[in-house]
C-alpha cells in the first residue's frame, strides 16, 4: 500500500486527554505526525468533532485536532494548529 501523508507517522503509546467545552475524556495516541494521529478512546462517540488533544506528559503540548475518520475504538485526527495549553487536565 502506497504511503500518501506528506509527513512520516510516529508509532508511539502516550497518554492524552481529549479536551472539549469543559469536558475532558482520556485516551491514549498511537501515532502522530506534524499533521495529525490516531488516538484510542474508550467511546468514540462522546468524541466532538473538533476539540483540543492535551498530552498527558507535557499539558503545554496541545493540538488543536478535527476529526478525520473513525474505526471502532480509534480516531483519525488533522491538526488545526498548536495552541498554548490553558488548563491543566486532572490527573487520574
């Protein structure tokens, strides 16, 4: 299968947090790339459209994402853009 992204993925298995209108759900990415990742999420469909993705290690790393497609449990994202974190998520 023909790669057609731009920029290489990076496998990886970080937490993060999906954060929209005050809400905040885990979930954890399993590749990134300058333009996007696939995050896991427990339910797919308490996922908005578009929201906020803060990485759990570092919450000033935030990309602001839309959703590309979804499969099952994962998520396809495109970055809109980095944004500065403004909170930081709760800590389980």
């Amino acid at each position: 299968m023909e790669e057609k992204r731009k920029y290489p993925r990076t496998e990886t298995d970080e937490p993060a947090y999906v954060s929209s209108g005050g809400s905040v759900m885990p979930c954890v990415v399993r590749n990134i790339s300058r333009e996007g990742a696939a995050i896991d999420v427990d339910n797919p469909a308490f996922v908005p459209q578009h929201f906020r993705l803060v990485m759990a290690k570092d919450s000033s790393i935030v990309h602001e994402c839309r959703v590309a497609w979804i499969q099952k449990n994962r998520i396809g994202l495109t970055f809109m853009m980095i944004v500065e974190a403004v909170a930081e998520p709760p800590r389980s």
